[in-house]
C-alpha cells in the first residue's frame, strides 16, 4: 500500500474566524499560532514548540475544520489519515502504515491529521487476540509522536477520548473539547449561513440541540427544496 493510497492533501483554504468553537478553544489555538510564528526565537532560548494538538468532543462541532483552519494559517500542506478504514488485520502492517504516514508529514513539515484516533490509539485490551498486535501499535505511536520534528505538526481528532491510551494522551502538549452549541451559538451559525444567501433565500427553519454539521445540511436541505420550487415553477410557466 502506497501513502498516496491512504492520505488525502486537503487544499481548502479555511480562516480560523469560520470556526465556531469557544473563546477559550480559540485563544488556545491561537498561542499555538504564535509559537510557530516566533519558532527560531524559541529555539534559542532552548524553549520546546507545542506540535501535537488533541481535538475531542462531540461529533459535527468544528475538529476537521479547524485541522484546515490551522494548516491555512500555517500556510503548511495537509495531510488527511481516516483510521476508522486504515486497520489492518494483517500483524504488523498497521504499525508500518503509520510508520509511513508520520515520516512523509516529518520530511515535508506538514499537518497531519489523525481522523478518529481512537481506532488506532485506543487503550490496550484484556483480550489475548488484541493484546500483541494493540502494544505494537501503541508502542509504535508512543515512539513517532516523541521523535515527530516541531516544524511538523500534528492533530488528532476523537469523538471518545475515553478510550484512548493514557500514554498517548500524555504526549499532547494542547487538548481543545468540542461541545454542542446551544441555541444562541447555533443561531450566530445559522446567520453566517444565511449571509452568503440571495435575499429570498435567507429565511429558513432552525433546528437546535444539534450539531454543527447538521444544521448545515439541514439548513441547506431547505434552501435547495425552496430553490428547486421555483426552478420548477418557472419551468411550467415558460
């Protein structure tokens, strides 16, 4: 398996001013950005550059958008890893896998993403079939996060950190939670959706208790139904 196979390069360009995540969440992100900015300056001054970054929280509020907000701002390529199809039954090959994926990110200084992290960091199990093959994977992992460059980067993302070996969570420098956004957040979301729309357009129903992304394609859902309506509409009258 080539890593071509197995990466995705995200080119979209993303601000960190379309990310709806808490202030708190956002300043974090942003010292983040200042360090990279002033990464010479720290290096004399013998002081280390927080490289590894823990998104985890709720499904749909912000941790794959801000993976592309960060790279944008970094103006650095990134690299897209969903773990959840990238296990391998084979003993050992998903160690190598890795492996691979970690040194291409270190060679080019690059933002790798870790999608669903949990399926390859999760804690090891009591089950006697999972034991060997889960360490060489942890073990693995444990040694490429200490030895990944600080000019590279790397984010995890998970919905259960819970689950996730506390050796590996140890290894990241900044952790940022993602919650549901309440109703007044997911209004100021439903504007800014509603700002790129023509004028009839605009008004639609709102959905709350909701993440994200759901309101998203819930909103736009509507939009097009309304759109299509009058497509049709002024097809019979033609």
């Amino acid at each position: 398996m080539l890593v071509s196979d197995i990466l995705i390069t995200e080119k979209e360009k993303v601000s960190l001013d379309d990310v709806f995540i808490h202030d708190e969440s956002r300043q974090t992100i942003q010292q983040l950005m200042r360090e990279y900015r002033f990464i010479d300056e720290l290096r004399r001054y013998r002081l280390p550059v927080n490289n590894k970054l823990m998104l985890h929280g709720s499904s749909g509020c912000g941790k794959t958008t801000t993976a592309k907000a960060i790279a944008s701002m970094l103006n650095k390529p990134l690299y897209v890893l969903n773990l959840s199809n990238f296990v391998s039954a084979k003993i050992g090959e998903t160690s190598q896998n890795v492996k691979r994926v970690f040194d291409k990110a270190a060679r080019e200084s690059a933002v790798l993403f870790l999608d669903e992290f949990d399926q390859i960091g999760k804690a090891r199990s009591n089950d006697d079939k999972e034991v060997g093959e889960m360490r060489r994977l942890v073990n693995t992992l444990l040694q490429l996060m200490d030895y990944f460059p600080e000019r590279a980067l790397l984010i995890a993302a998970t919905n259960f950190l819970e689950i996730i070996d506390p050796a590996i969570i140890r290894r990241f420098q900044v952790m940022v939670r993602y919650t549901m956004p309440s109703k007044e957040v997911l209004d100021a979301y439903y504007d800014k959706l509603a700002e790129e729309l023509p004028e009839h357009l605009k008004v639609f129903t709102r959905r709350y208790g909701i993440s994200y992304a759901e309101a998203k394609d819930y909103a736009y859902t509507q939009v097009k139904t309304i759109l299509i309506d009058e497509l049709e509409r002024a097809a019979q009258e033609a």
